[in-house]
C-alpha cells in the first residue's frame, strides 16, 4: 500500500473515519473482517475505496489490513486511536522476591560423639566374632548376676528392657537438639510451599531457583541424620552389650536347667530357642515385645513430664 494513498484517504474526514471503524473491528489489524462486519458504520463506496487503495487486502476467507502498524501511527496522528496502553504490571508480587532460606548452624560431632561411634561399631563385632561376644558377655554375666541373682530369666530379660528404655529415653532427651532439628524441618516444609505456589503459578522461573535452593538445602537430611543418629551411638553402647549377652545365655547353653521358656497366648507353651514370630525365637521376641513397650510407657510419662515443668 503506498503511502500517499493512505496519506490521501485520511485526509478526508470520512474516509478517516471509515479507516479508524475497519481498525477497530479487526482488532487493530489482528482479525479478518468482511462488509458484514462494517456495514453499520461504513457505506459500499467507501469499502470499496479502501480496497482499492490496498488498505484491505483479501485475505482468507474475508479482508485484513495490510500495514496495520502504518495505519494506526498515521490513525494516532490525527487522534483518531489512542496510542496502544502500557502492558499493565502484575498485581501479583514475585514469588521469590524476598525470600530467603533460613540459616541453619551446621551440626558436628564432639570428640566424645565420635569415640562413642567408634566403639559402637566395635561392639558390633560381637555378632559375628564368639571371642568378642563370649569377652563382653562373661563381664555383663557377672554384673547381672549381682543386681538380679536368681530371678528367673524372663524378669531378667524384662529387667534389661525397662533399664533400656530409661537409658534411652533420657539420652534422646539430653542428646537430640528439638530446636534445630524443628529448624531442618522449617526449611523442607517452606521450600515444599513455595515449589507448590510456583508449580500454581507455572512460575518457571521461581522453579528454577527453588531447584537451586533445594541444592543448597541438599545437607539439610544429612544435618538431621547425625542430629538423631547422635543419641542413638549412645544407646547402642549399652543396647548392643545386652543383646548379646541374651545371645550368649540362651543360644550358648547358660541357661539354668529349669529355664525352659514362656507360656505364650495362642502359642502355649514355647522354648526360648523355638521360633515363635516367623524365624525369630522366643528370646528375641520377649525381649523386644519388653522394651518396645517399656520405651512407649518411659516416653509418655517423659512427656507429660516435660509439659509440666514447661506449663
């Protein structure tokens, strides 16, 4: 369309006009029209002068403008189309813009932790080597034999569970951080929130930089581990000692003669080194049906302990 067509068919206020309808009706040039679209504001012959001048060019099944930018800065000169509106900001604030992941002070282990640790997984020898059980075992014998003498081995066993259970209690109590490790949690629950909000949003973007961050945050599981792993080489000290020492007397023969075993409910009578649940023997089973119970009973009591001295 040449320019001085265009320069000419807007000097006429008409045709002017008539330019500024088929703008408006296209869409600012974005849509095709046809007659039946404009013949309420327009009449045939000026139609007609519009294709001729190239103005509306065919196009599909019906006409479209064919420099429709040229048309609407020469339309704007004259103020007969406001010029297009500034693409209005968000009321919607960026999903990141102030976030900050908090801090969390990185845990370590004292000295003590790690002999601790270290001891621990040399206790565990006792499984496999007879020389380290039978060494472990013979001194545990002697200090059980002093406290408990001759009660009968089932109140032992029962004995053991709930000095374990207090021993264990006390040292998550005293050994677990709740207040850094309520932290770690924070964390993975804010970044879990905002992940969700941006997955909302299609926020790629904010996606993106979450994936940064849960890098970051990738030690925050590692952080929590030896938080709670902390208590539990502790536990293990005196748990893994009493485990096979139970070993020793039942699977060894140090058992008194007239230790046979248990009556068991629907089991009856049972020896204590026939399987009772799937492979495992009576022993095994007595002993932690003993301490998981005793742990439940200490950790509730311990908790309705600490309450009150809080309240």
């Amino acid at each position: 369309m040449p320019a001085e067509q265009l320069d000419t068919l807007l000097a006429d206020s008409a045709m002017r006009d008539a330019v500024a309808v088929v703008f408006d009706r296209s869409d600012g040039g974005a849509d095709e029209i046809d007659w039946s679209d404009v013949s309420d504001e327009i009449t045939g012959s000026q139609w007609g002068r519009l294709l001729d001048a190239g103005v509306l060019v065919g196009s599909g099944d019906g006409f479209a403008l064919a420099e429709p930018e040229r048309v609407h800065d020469q339309l704007a000169d004259y103020d007969v189309v406001d010029d297009p509106p500034e693409p209005a900001e968000s009321d919607q604030e960026p999903l990141l813009a102030d976030f900050e992941l908090p801090e969390v002070e990185p845990v370590s282990w004292s000295v003590y932790d790690k002999t601790a640790g270290g001891f621990a997984l040399l206790l565990f020898t006792g499984y496999w080597s007879s020389d380290v059980r039978d060494a472990i075992a013979s001194v545990e014998n002697t200090v059980v034999d002093s406290l408990l003498g001759a009660a009968p081995f089932y109140l032992v066993v029962l004995a053991l569970a709930v000095a374990t259970g207090f021993y264990s209690t006390a040292l998550q109590l005293r050994l677990v951080d709740r207040d850094k490790l309520q932290q770690y949690r924070d964390r993975m629950q804010t970044l879990r929130e905002y992940r969700r909000e941006a997955r909302d949003r299609d926020d790629d973007d904010a996606l993106e930089q979450l994936q940064e961050k849960q890098r970051e945050a990738a030690g925050d599981q590692l952080g929590m581990m030896k938080l709670q792993f902390r208590a539990t080489v502790w536990i293990m000290l005196l748990t893994i000692p009493i485990f096979l020492w139970l070993r020793w007397k039942v699977r060894d023969g140090h058992l008194g003669t007239d230790e046979t075993g248990l009556v068991v409910p629907l089991a009856g009578e049972v020896t204590w080194q026939q399987a009772l649940l799937g492979p495992m023997a009576t022993w095994i089973v007595w002993y932690f049906v003993c301490a998981t119970a005793s742990r439940q009973v200490i950790r509730k009591f311990a908790e309705l302990w600490t309450e009150r001295r809080t309240a």
